[in-house]
C-alpha cells in the first residue's frame, strides 16, 4: 500500500514522546516512508508496525488516535477522483474502485442493507486474510472512513448509525466510542460503518470539475506505471519488499493485483522473471554494499533476504567467481 496510509505516524509519535525509527527497522519498514507518502510499503508490515506500537509506546488506542488526524488527502491521486464527482454515494463508489490504486492489502465496498431509507448504508473493510489485520489497522481504518465520508458530505459533526470490528474487544474500547459518537461493537464478522443511506443522494462538498484534465492523465499514468511496464513496477516493489522478509513472487504480484501466473506470463513477455530480476537486484546491492565496507558479511547476507551467508557465499560466486570476502579485500 501507500505510505500515505500511515500519514502523521511521525507527529503521533512526538506527541507521545517516542522516536519511530527504531520500529520501523524492525518491522523491515524503509524510513523513506516517513516522507515519502507515494513510497509502496508492505500492507501485512505496516499491520505489524502499527501493534508494535501500541503496545511498546504504551498506547493502547495508536491506530484510532492515528486515523482521528487523517483525511481524503491521505488516499493520494485517488482522493482527488472523489472531487469530479456530483454525489457522496458517486463519490464513495469512485474511491472503492479506484482503491487497488492505493493499496492491494484490502478491499473496501459500498453497498445499502435494507430497502429505500428503512436501511442503513454500509462500508465494508475487507483486509486480505495474509495480512495480519488487527485492532490497530482496523481502527485506524475506520476512523479514516468517518472522516471521509464528513468531508465529502460537508458535515464536520457527521457520526455514523453503528461501527463494527472484526476483531476481539479491547479491555477499554472507550476512545472508540467517543469518536465515533454511535454504537460500537467487536467480535463482529465483518469491519462495517453504517450511516444514513440518504447521504449518498446529497451532493459532495469537494466537487471541483477544474482538476478533471489533471486528474484523469495522473490516473492513466499511475494504472500504466503499475499495469504495463510490469518489470519496472516489479523492480521497484522488489526494492522496497527485500529488507521486510517478505520479497515473494506472491507478494509483488498482490501488490500489481496480479495473479502470479499472470505476473509470471507479463514478465516473460517483456523477456525477463522473477526470479531474474530479484537475481539482479541483489548482485546491484551486494556490490554496493560491500564497497561501503560498514557491515559484517551476516549483515550483507540479511539485507539481500538470504536465510544465511553460506547461501550468500553461493549466490556471490556465481556472480564473480569470488568469495564476497575476496571481493571486499
């Protein structure tokens, strides 16, 4: 997903006194993500970064509180789809299909339980079953939502009818209930946030047609970078997937929401793999850092995503012909 999905992690960290570095290294996180909010980062990693903090800060409402400071702003391109569009329901189905622009971790829908204003409508959060989805990620999630859907609507105060977490009740789900203003349940099948089916027919409160030439050429481009050149796309999720652990086929072809067939098939299309390019992508970093000469060889042999050295041995003769030892010497 994008790193903007975690905007304000640095702020919410300083208010709490902490220094999010640290964390991130250790959930295999790029510290450019801190930046950088177009940077892809991995969905299941930031699920793990967002309880690592939680708990090790002492902060048992993190992603909550996180989500509370977040707007449409946050969704990137896709936040500006909504501002072509006449209605909130127009709006809201915009940015659901355009999601996969935005991350491939989950899927959002927008659908109305019941019939005519008897019902409620529903958006539902669907994270993908790999990804580790907890209270952090789905709280944050939510919070989000609300705020989107009072932006677009233009009601600041906007609370919804009832929230519902497909996770275990905390000990203190309070703040929830506060923020959200409406009756909040856990333990549910389903991450759920229902609101007043009559919004979706109000007009939103963002409509600005000016940025439609804008808005259309930066979508083409941003679907072309991820849909046709796929060896591009897939060196520049390989860079960012390796210090995670995460650096699969599997994994990059989720992130171009490809099937990995299909991944494999677009690749060798364009007369690579894979495995090639993830091949050549580690021989560019070994060489680089090694010629730093500031890490142990196990350090080396980590950051390439190697179990051990003895494969990175391995791995760096067929390269060179020579141990990574002799290289360095």
């Amino acid at each position: 997903m994008r790193a903007g999905a975690l905007s304000g992690l640095r702020e919410l960290a300083a208010q709490l006194a902490q220094v999010p570095e640290p964390l991130l290294l250790r959930c295999g996180m790029p510290l450019a993500m801190l930046d950088d909010p177009d940077l892809r980062i991995p969905y299941a990693s930031a699920c793990r970064l967002l309880e690592e903090c939680a708990q090790e800060w002492h902060c048992p409402d993190f992603g909550l509180r996180l989500g509370q400071s977040q707007q449409i702003d946050v969704l990137g391109p896709i936040g500006l789809v909504a501002r072509l569009t006449d209605t909130v329901g127009d709006a809201l189905v915009a940015l659901c299909d355009h999601m996969n622009a935005h991350a491939t971790g989950f899927t959002m829908s927008l659908g109305v339980k019941g019939v005519d204003n008897q019902g409620t409508a529903v958006v539902t959060y669907t994270p993908n079953p790999r990804g580790g989805a907890r209270r952090q990620k789905l709280e944050l999630a939510m919070a989000a939502v609300r705020n989107v859907i009072a932006m677009i609507s233009g009601q600041p105060a906007f609370a919804p009818i009832a929230v519902n977490f497909a996770c275990p009740e905390p000990s203190d789900s309070a703040s929830a209930k506060a923020f959200f203003r409406c009756a909040v349940r856990y333990g549910e099948a389903e991450t759920t946030l229902r609101f007043d089916p009559a919004m979706l027919k109000q007009p939103t409160a963002i409509r600005d047609r000016a940025i439609e030439p804008l808005v259309r050429s930066y979508m083409v481009g941003l679907h072309d970078q991820l849909g046709e050149d796929v060896a591009a796309a897939t060196r520049s999720l390989i860079a960012t997937l390796l210090p995670s652990g995460l650096c699969t086929r599997e994994a990059v072809a989720e992130c171009l929401n490809l099937h990995p067939r299909t991944l494999q098939r677009r690749l060798e299309a364009q007369g690579t793999s894979f495995s090639q390019l993830l091949d050549e992508y580690r021989r560019e970093l070994a060489m680089d850092l090694l010629g730093r000469g500031t890490m142990r060889l196990v350090q080396v042999a980590d950051a390439l995503g190697y179990a051990d050295q003895s494969v990175f041995n391995q791995a760096f003769r067929r390269w060179t012909n020579a141990t990574p030892s002799e290289y360095r010497n």
